[in-house]
C-alpha cells in the first residue's frame, strides 16, 4: 500500500513539470505512474507548447497574404 502511494505522489513530479510547460497533468500523471524514470527525464526535455499561435490571414481565394 505504501509503494503505490509514493509511486502515486513521485508521479505528480513529471506531470508538474509538462504542466508548466503547457501540456495535460493528468496523462502526464499517468505515465510517471508507469514509467516514472523516462516520464520524468522526458519531462525535462519537453518544450513550452506556445498559448496561441499568430493566425495567417488568408483571402478569399485561398492564398495567404
């Protein structure tokens, strides 16, 4: 019982991590309870995902300006 508890809590380390980073706590989560070494290393290397990306204008016909 104590194993999964701490394997519970040490799994919030990756998913706060790629949540900072602007991705989902809960798959995160998820995987550090599976693979806990590799979630939290991959965790690290994440990049920031951007919030809202420039929309391109385009015109009628397709083609953008």
């Amino acid at each position: 019982m104590g194993v999964i508890l701490l394997l519970a809590l040490l799994a919030c380390i990756p998913a706060a991590i790629a949540k900072l980073k602007g991705h989902s706590f809960i798959a995160w989560w998820f995987y550090g309870v599976f693979l806990l070494v590799v979630a939290l290393i991959h965790s690290l290397f994440l990049r920031k995902k951007p919030k809202n990306p420039e929309p391109v204008p385009v015109d009628m016909r397709g083609k953008v300006n």
